[in-house]
C-alpha cells in the first residue's frame, strides 16, 4: 500500500484549478458536437485516429478501452455520418486503416476554435501577463515526458 503523501496546499490549490479549467475549457469545446451530430464517445474516436497514424480499429479499441466489436460500431456510425472511411493498407491487404474526412478535421478545428475563443475571453477578463503565462506553461510543459520532445 502507498503511503500518504503530506502535499502543499498550493499544490493542491494548482491540482485541482488546473484540473476544473481544463474540464471547463473541455466541455466548452464539446458544446460544438451537438452542432455536428456527434457524441462525447465518437468525437474521442475521431480525436485518436487524428493523433495516430495507420489507426486501426483493433489500436483504437485499444486507446479508448472498448471491445473491437464495439469499436467496429462506433466506426460503422462514424461513417455512415461522413466522418471516417476505411482503407487497406498499402503494404498488408488484411490490415483496414481508419482515415478520417474533412467533415472530422472541421468539427475538431471547430471545437478547438471554441476553446480558444473561451480562453482568449477569460485571460481578457484578467490581469495576467500573457508572454509570462506563456512561458510558465510551457516550462512546466517540456518537463513531461509528451513535453520533452518538443525543445
């Protein structure tokens, strides 16, 4: 069993911030899907076959911890709405590679669009230096091991 950890309570205070706004942000961004005809589930689908390449169903089962069944479903709906196609792989025929249409890249620029729109209207209401919010957000992201690659 691990021990408790005795933390800051600033830390704490940061933890649980970071975490709401990034909810917030999170769900402002989502408000876009209802405009698009898509759920929660099926817009987490298109934002894992955008971020990896040669997606197949069985990888993205995998990443959103669903049966391959009910992954091949979700794609099924996926593209009966225009939103993904499958296609073989060029090197193994037996391999279907998930692609997703333009009508996905929209809706993601969409709701990132929202949430940057949410965020350029929150640190307008507020007093921070934005280059110095920059640079601490970035120092504490290059220290992670997704950051770390970045510099």
């Amino acid at each position: 069993m691990l021990g408790v950890l005795i933390l800051d309570k600033d830390i704490k205070m940061i933890e649980f911030e970071l975490r709401r706004l990034a909810d917030i942000t999170k769900n402002i961004g989502r408000q876009v899907l209802k405009e698009y005809d898509i759920s929660e589930t099926q817009f987490i689908a298109i934002q894992w076959i955008n971020e990896t390449e040669k997606m197949t169903i069985g990888d993205l089962a995998l990443k959103m911890n669903l049966a391959n069944s009910s992954t091949s479903e979700l794609i099924d709906q996926l593209t009966q709405k225009g939103y993904c196609q499958r296609e073989k792989d060029d090197k193994d025929k037996r391999k279907v590679i998930l692609k997703l249409t333009n009508k996905s890249i929209e809706l993601i620029e969409a709701v990132i669009q929202k949430r940057q729109i949410f965020l350029q209207n929150l640190l307008q209401k507020s007093d921070i230096d934005m280059q110095i919010l920059k640079s601490q957000i970035h120092n504490l992201y290059i220290n992670t091991d997704e950051g770390e690659d970045i510099e």
